[in-house]
C-alpha cells in the first residue's frame, strides 16, 4: 500500500539547497587555493603587505586580467584581507597554512594534488560495481609529493625534537645504534629526518608505491644520509626476524588491504623490547559518534571514498578500514590480539592524529 508522500518543509528545503550548493563552493575554492600555490601566488604574497593585482601580475610574471579575477574570489572567500582601493592583503594568520615554509601549521599541499583526486573520481564508478579500488600510485607521482607536503613539515619540525623523546626509551637506543623500521614510509621524509639526527642506526622504508619510492629515493639523496634503505614492499617485505627496535607506521594502516596480517609480521619483526609507534587518523569507534562529535567526518569519509578505503580494497579481499576505520578502539583490539601488551595514546597537537606507542 503507498503511503501518503510526507509534506515538504519549505524551511529544510532552503537550508538543503545552501549547504549543497556551499559544497560546490568548496569545490571551487579550492580549485583557486589550488592555482595559488600551484603559480606561487601565496608565496608573492606572503609578507607584501597589501597590494593591487597590477602589483602582484608584475611580481609574478602573470597576466593581471587572471590575477584580478582570482584575488576578488580570494577576498571574497575570506582567504585574502581586501583592504579597499583594490588593494589585497594575505595576512600571517592565514599565510601559516598557505605560504609559510617554516610553519608547522603549513597545510596547502593538501590541495597540490587536488586535480589528480579528481580524475580518480571518474574511475570510481567502476569500483563501486566491482568492489575493487585503486592504490596510491592512481595518482600518479603528483600523489606521493602532495601527502609529503601534507605531512613533511609536521616531520621535520616536530618527530625528531619533540615526539620521539616522548617514547620510552626510544631516543638513547637510536643514538646507540639501533634498526627502525618505517612501513608505509610514503615519501620518506620520517626516515630522513631521523637517519640524519641518529647516523648510528639503520633505517629501513618498505612502501608498496613506485611513485613514493622514487620520490623517497630522490629525498634520500638530497639529504645525502647513508644510513637508510628504501624497499619496495611487494617484493622485498620487512623480516620476520624479531631485530628491530623501532617500527613506525604513519597514517598507513588504514590504507592497506591487509592490515591485520601486517600487524603480526609487524609483531614478528620487533625485538622482545621493541616499541612500534603508530600514528593514524583520529576518529571515534562507531559512526554515530563520529557524526556528533567529529567535525572531520564529512572530509574524512570523501578522503575515504576517493583515497584511503579506494587503496584497502585494491586487491580482492581487502579489509576496506578506510579513513577512519583504525580509531583507538580497534588499534588496542588489534595490537592486543597480536601479542602486545602494552599501549599508550599520546596526543602531538595534530588535528588529524591520533599516536600509539605499543610494546610487547
Ligand atoms: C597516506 S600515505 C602515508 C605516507 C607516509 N607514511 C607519510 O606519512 O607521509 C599511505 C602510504 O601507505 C602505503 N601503503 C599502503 N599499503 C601498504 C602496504 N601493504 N605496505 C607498505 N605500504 C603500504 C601507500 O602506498 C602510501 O604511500
């Protein structure tokens, strides 16, 4: 039997057709926050003071015409102060995120590989009719250089001075000479940062990216640290050997088809008083929780859909945990059922991390 189609609501329908179409204007400011960064536009603005768009076409090399369009729609996004008299202002406030190569809070390369996610949106269809998604190398070495500059300065400037000494006994073992593993090691920044700070130990990077290993490869180089090995983990995986002393794991278990096996060779890798320190994405166990109490929610699961779920269902079989599927609750599950015994959560002021540090 139909039943009686329920009377619109006039009030719901305005405030559904905002926050729709306020998408579609995220949509398009980033795609301008993209052209920023992308043509140095921030980086010419960062510390100018307030300037016209003939004044910011002459320092870029740009044609004004594009320059005005672009700064109108900045100002009007609230990203760029209009001061009147068609005089713009990036404020340091703002340039921490988007212009800033020394600020931790330096977040624009997360739009610098903005068109790449898009166009793995069209091959998304597909993947929603045979379950099988894409791994990170669908992004093309844009890929790996966009994580890098999400979290590359959070590396430098915070794992190796402050992050480090926090875990038990961590720090005088690496300046004793010690082997560490970093799976997942993206781009390799981690790694580097720590094989220049201990150059007694020996540091290894498994990823199963060939556009990461490459762009590893070439930071290793540029640092000129010898005492790191990049290994490409479909052929050359971390021994079970039980010989290492520390083993990271950097927003990476949540990608990967097959976290849970990782986790015992993980266990078999680390030595009897070893520690494994883990970061991953800071949500809550069930998705109502999320929903009330995590304002990333919304951002977390398109991440998902486009990157990190797409990535732990690219093989058959994937476990599919997505973005935010190893939260504390299943982090402690999992580690415990591997065999360790102890674990930690510390907080390092990241918006996005949570940090684990498990032992035997
Ligand atoms: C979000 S990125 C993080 C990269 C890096 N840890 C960082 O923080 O910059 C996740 C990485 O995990 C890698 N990955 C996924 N599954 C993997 C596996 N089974 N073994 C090793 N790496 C894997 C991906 O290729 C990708 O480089």
């Amino acid at each position: 039997m139909a039943t009686e189609p329920r009377p619109i609501d006039p009030a719901k329908v305005k405030a559904g057709g905002e926050r729709i179409f306020g998408y579609l204007k995220g949509m398009g400011v980033s795609a301008m926050i993209y052209l920023g960064d992308k043509l140095g536009l921030y980086q010419a603005l960062h510390g100018a003071g307030p300037v016209t768009s003939e004044e910011l076409a002459k320092k870029t090399g740009l044609h004004e015409r594009w320059i005005r369009e672009w700064i109108r729609g900045q100002a009007a996004a609230g990203i760029i102060d209009y001061q009147g008299d068609e005089r713009f202002e990036l404020s340091p406030e703002i340039g921490m995120f988007l212009a800033d190569s020394n600020s931790p809070k330096l977040a624009v390369g997360i739009f610098s590989d903005l068109p790449q996610r898009m166009a793995v949106v069209e091959r998304l269809p597909q993947a929603f009719k045979t379950g099988i998604g894409l791994n990170y190398d669908a992004r093309g070495p844009e890929g790996a250089r966009g994580i890098e500059r999400v979290f590359g300065n959070w590396y430098r400037f915070t794992l190796v001075s402050q992050v480090l000494p926090k875990l038990d006994g961590v720090v005088s073992k690496l300046q004793a000479g010690a082997k560490a593993a970093d799976i997942g090691c993206g781009s390799g920044v981690a790694l580097v940062e720590m094989a220049k700070a201990f150059p007694q130990s020996a540091f290894h990077g498994y990823d199963i990216s060939q556009h990461a290993l490459a762009r590893a490869e070439e930071n290793k180089v540029q640092a000129g640290v010898k005492n790191l090995t990049f290994h490409d983990a479909k052929v050359d995986g971390l021994s079970t050997d039980a010989s290492f002393d520390l083993i990271t794991t950097f927003d990476c278990i949540h990608d990967m088809t097959h976290p849970f096996e990782m986790i015992s060779v993980i266990r078999k890798a680390i030595k009897p008083d070893g520690t494994w320190f883990i970061a991953d994405v800071k949500s809550l166990p069930t998705f109502e929780e999320n929903l009330e109490k995590n304002p990333m929610t919304t951002l977390l699961y398109a991440f998902s859909v486009m990157g990190c779920m797409s990535s732990a269902l690219s093989e058959s079989g994937g476990a599919g945990l997505g973005t935010l599927g190893f939260n504390e609750a299943v982090a402690r599950q999992a580690t415990a059922g591997a065999g360790f015994t102890r674990f930690v959560r510390h907080d390092f002021e990241n918006p996005l991390n949570a940090y684990y540090e498990v032992r035997l």
